[in-house]
C-alpha cells in the first residue's frame, strides 16, 4: 500500500497527500515520530487526520504511513483494575516504559500486558461446534470479575484443540475447524472497531431497575437496567459525585468510568478514592470491577472525542458475556468541544454555537449502543442477556440547559437529572431538582418495585410528586401574602414537603448510614412520612388545628428527620416511629375529638 506525505499541520488535524489507496477511519502513523492518527476526510488524493496526540514540530514532508485498519480496541484479560488513556493505552504500563508522568509520543504500547499469565479453564471440549459468542473458557481476572472468553463474532465451527491450562494473552488458548477458512488458531484477545457497535441477536425492554441507592433517583427518578441518563448541571453542582455514588452502589456487575476531557484534579480524586472504595456486595475494592479510562482536558483533544467510544465497546464486550454493566462518561460536553474543534478546522458548515450539525446524530449513535439485549451464542441452546446502562454527564456553561449538547442528549435519553445550582448553594444534595427532572421509565419501574415491595409504589410515587408540585405553587402564594393566611390543609402540605426534601430528598454522600438506602429503608422512610400526613389530615377534618399539631408534633418529626441515619438493620426503630405517629398526633389534639 502507498504511503502518504503530510502537506500541513493545524493543531490535531493533519492533512497528506498521495493517499488515494486509503479510506476513512484508516488508522496511519504520522509523521517521524509515528504518532497515532485516523483519516476523517479525503478528498481526491489527499486526507485529512485527526492525531490523538501533540503535533508540535511535526511538519510537512513527513511521512504518514497508511495501517488499513480501523481504530480498534483489544479486549481479553487484564482490562478490568486497569486505568487507560482514550486510545486504550495503559496509563501505569506507559509510565513504566517511558519513566516519565506525561505521555511521550509516538510510544507504542500494548493494550493488554503480553507478560501477565492467566489460569484459563476449557467449557467446551474437543469436537463440539461452536458459533460467535459460544464461551469457550474463563479466566478468574479480578476476585469478583470472571473473564468469559468467547467465540468472536461471525466466527462457527468445531473444537479441535482446546485445553485448561496457564497462558498469556498472545497464547494460543483453542482452535476451530471453520467453515470456508479452514484450521484457524484463536487466542484471548479480540479486537474490535470503536465506532461500530457489537452484534447481539436481539434487543429486550428494560424491566429492571438501576438501584443507585440514592433516594431522589430511585424513588423520583428511576434509570432501568440497559436505560439512558444525563445528568446536566453547572459548575460545582455535583455531577461528579452523582456519577461516584452511582459507580459505588449500583446494582451491576461493572462499572466503566470515562474521564473525559473533565479538569484533571477531578480524575485524580476518582483514581484516589476508586481502590479505597469497598464494594457493599463483595466487601473487595471497588476498583476489581472498574475499569477507567482517562482522557482529561489536558490531553489531546482528538483522543478525547474517542475516549466515549472506547469505553462503550468495552462495555458491549462484557454484556456480551452476560453481565450488566454501567458506563459514565464524564462529560459529553468535552467530547462535543472536541467534534467542534475538529469539525471547524476542517471548515465544515457550523450548526448551533459553533457545533457540527452532526451533533446530535453523533449523540443518538453513542446511547443507541446501550441496552438489553439478547447476545450472541447459544449452541448449548440456552439464551444470555446482558446489559449496557449508559449515564452522561453535561457541563453546560452557566448550567443554561438550553444550549445545543443538553438539549440533542434529552432528544435520545429517557432519564433526566437536572442538577440545580440553587439546592447545591443551599447545601442540598444531590442537588437534583425534583420540578425538573424526569423518567420515562419512571411507570415502567415503579412497577417493578412494587413487586418486589409488595406494595403499592406507583401510587406512593405520584403522590409523593403531587405534594412537592403542590408546594412550589403554594410558595407562590406565600411569597404575595405570608403563610398564614393559606388555609390549614395547605400549611399541612408545606409542612409535609419540606419533610420529603429535608427527610427524604437531601442525602449525605459522606456518611456510613446515610451514603446508601436500599428499597426497602426507602419504603420504610417514605411511609412514615405519608403516615404522618394521612393522620394529620384525619386529625384535621375531625376539627384539629394546624397549629397544635405542628407544635405538638416536633420532637416527632426531629426523630423523622433523623430516620436516615438508621442503620438498615434496625427495623424495630421505624417501626416505633411508625406507631408513635398515631398516638402522638391523638396525644397533641386530645382524644375527645376522636370519640
């Protein structure tokens, strides 16, 4: 194949010529130094780059030498705990190489550590027939991640040579009588194209619920299991620590964390605290089911843009072994930043505040990637799902929503947290506004809990949204003629929705007890407040003043305030709560009214 010649270098765009013999999202190898690069455009013989790393003082007449492959990802064991950059380069095995923290260029590296021996365990054996997806052994990767190792797709024949044993990744681990290719040998790595989008045999509806175990989501807000959620909010409203909390108590088997193009104090605090997290469900570190990918904003821009599409496909491969997995990406406003600039360099019509007009076909194509599915394999005949639930986080400037990246992400996403930066200057967190906010699957969900409660939670839901809407009307009203003056049902209902957002809604990240809530401490918490309501309005109608309840009831509501910092375990307190509700409130108002 002919190699190119670079004619100019613009920042991360580069542009050869003699490159007829190429084609688009051709990897080459730019310039003396080999720098990594992708052809975005050609026009006749000439190609335009994007280089996924620094260009500075690389200049035209250099070469530019044309790999004919896409840019692609390696997966096998030794992914998980690891931590690569957007271009799926080991960020602790470069550092080793080159003895330096910043990253040198043209260094080539392997994804995964060749060295590294794996105890591989056969699930097939000779003469079966195997098709793409077929697990054909296990490696134990992490304590609490077992590394199923498939069939590629498009891949079908018989089992010739296949045997348990210690590899590494570049062993030869099986082979397979194909058809129409003959003998072939297979090792523990796949590669795949980053921007296509691994094959499954057929998409599912989500029914199950992400638990975050954090209330205003699980209760208001509810994300599914293979859903779409952004979270957009301003500077310091704290979409970082949503994300962080999400990682730490989500209900899935993997977590991939894209860092990308976020200021990279903020990666640091995620690579900090990420190995001194312990996982509730195994009691290990955290990192043993994570995998991080950091591309921050002071590393090439370029690779930046392919840092989201790196961390979905190597979430689609671990769906594709069966498990449920979760990837944040923080932010896609930095990965737009970097469609801009690639998009403007390359003098292409310009769509809202500078953006590409492909914006939001771009966004659409990255959550399309997520869900349920059905994956491929099965010639044992049994079907396997996995999951892709994919969280984006937005940084919109000055929080206006209004602006092109949040609003094409809530075209394509069906779960929205909008974070406020009036509750996070108040000290509440997460500062997620419950008038703002959305879920689609909301329904869909509240169902799903309702069967595993055995109650009726739609129903506590709604109500629930009804009382804070309510109140934001009321306060309308206050603020023109003070509280007194509303009648006492409604001052009964401010009383109730400040108790559901002081009580309920507001959630300390950083404390043992209340960091977490699982279903049924959510349910406990929520039924003594709507309890307390219901029999305050009881008390009401049969001739109680608002007053005297409100007064008479406050060492009640203080131990309601304090129910989130209950530990799981202590059923007997809620309980006590729960009953003390009715007598306290007959206690204040006096038992007459009630004979």
């Amino acid at each position: 194949m002919k190699n190119g010649t670079i004619v100019s270098v613009a920042g991360p765009l580069v542009v050869a010529s003699g490159m007829e013999d190429a084609a688009v999202r051709d990897i080459c190898r730019v310039g003396d130094l080999g720098l990594i690069g992708e052809i975005i455009q050609i026009r006749g013989d000439r190609a335009s780059l994007q280089v996924y790393e620094e260009t500075s003082m690389v200049g035209p007449g250099e070469p530019v030498v044309i790999t004919g492959e896409p840019l692609s990802v390696e997966l096998g064991p030794g992914m998980v705990s690891n931590m690569f950059d957007g271009i799926q380069r080991p960020l602790e095995a470069f550092r080793l190489k080159t003895g330096n923290d910043y990253l040198d260029r043209g260094v080539a590296i392997d994804p995964l550590d060749r060295d590294k021996k794996w105890t591989f365990t056969a699930q097939v054996n000779i003469g079966d027939s195997v098709v793409g997806g077929d697990i054909v052994g296990v490696v134990q990767e992490t304590p609490v991640i077992e590394h199923r190792v498939m069939v590629p797709p498009g891949v079908e024949g018989v089992v010739t040579n296949i045997a348990s044993g210690v590899f590494t990744v570049k062993d030869v681990v099986y082979s397979l009588e194909t058809k129409g290719s003959g003998k072939r040998d297979f090792t523990m790595i796949q590669r795949w194209p980053v921007r296509k989008g691994r094959p499954f045999k057929r998409k599912l509806s989500t029914e199950e619920v992400l638990l975050t175990g954090q209330r205003v989501i699980d209760t208001m807000f509810p994300v599914a299991k293979g859903g779409t959620a952004a979270v957009p909010g301003p500077f310091g409203a704290g979409k970082t620590v949503v994300q962080h909390q999400i990682a730490k108590w989500s209900n899935v088997d993997l977590v991939v964390y894209v860092g990308c193009g976020e200021r990279g104090n903020e990666m640091t605090e995620v690579i900090d605290e990420f190995p001194q997290l312990i996982d509730p469900n195994t009691g290990n570190s955290l990192m043993d089911r994570t995998i991080l990918i950091a591309n921050t904003s002071n590393m090439p821009v370029a690779a930046r843009e392919a840092s989201i599409y790196t961390g979905i496909t190597i979430a689609e491969y671990f769906r594709d072994m069966g498990y449920s997995v979760a990837i944040m990406a923080d932010s896609t406003s930095r990965w737009a930043e970097a469609l801009r600039e690639i998009s403007g360099r390359l003098e292409e019509m310009p769509g809202d505040e500078g953006y590409p007009a492909y914006l939001g076909s771009r966004l659409a194509d990255y959550y399309e990637r997520a869900g349920r599915v059905v994956t491929l394999g099965g010639a044992d005949g049994e079907d396997r799902e996995g999951s892709v639930t994919a969280i984006g986080a937005v940084s919109p400037p000055g929080g206006d929503t209004s602006e092109p990246v949040t609003q094409n992400t809530l075209s394509v996403v069906k779960v929205f947290w909008g974070l406020d930066s009036s509750l996070s200057q108040r000290r509440h967190f997460p500062a997620i506004n419950w008038l703002s906010s959305y879920s689609l699957d909301s329904k869909t969900m509240n169902k799903f809990v309702g069967k595993v409660l055995n109650v009726d939670w739609d129903e506590m839901v709604n109500h629930t949204r009804n009382l804070l809407q309510k109140e934001a009307e009321l306060q309308e009203i206050v603020r023109l003629v003070g509280v007194e003056s509303l009648p006492e049902m409604d001052r009964l209902t401010l009383l109730v929705s400040s108790m559901i957002r002081e009580s309920y809604l507001q959630q300390n990240a950083y404390d043992d007890v209340d960091t977490y809530t699982s279903l049924q401490k959510q349910y406990a918490m929520l039924n003594i407040i709507l309890t307390f309501e219901a029999k305050a309005i009881e008390a009401l109608n049969l001739g109680a003043y608002f007053d005297d309840i409100a007064k008479g009831t406050t060492a009640l509501r203080e131990r309601i305030g304090r129910m989130k910092y209950i530990s799981e375990d202590n059923h007997e307190e809620f309980e006590e709560i729960l009953s003390d509700i009715e007598s306290q409130i007959k206690y204040v108002i006096g038992k007459e009214v009630y004979k």
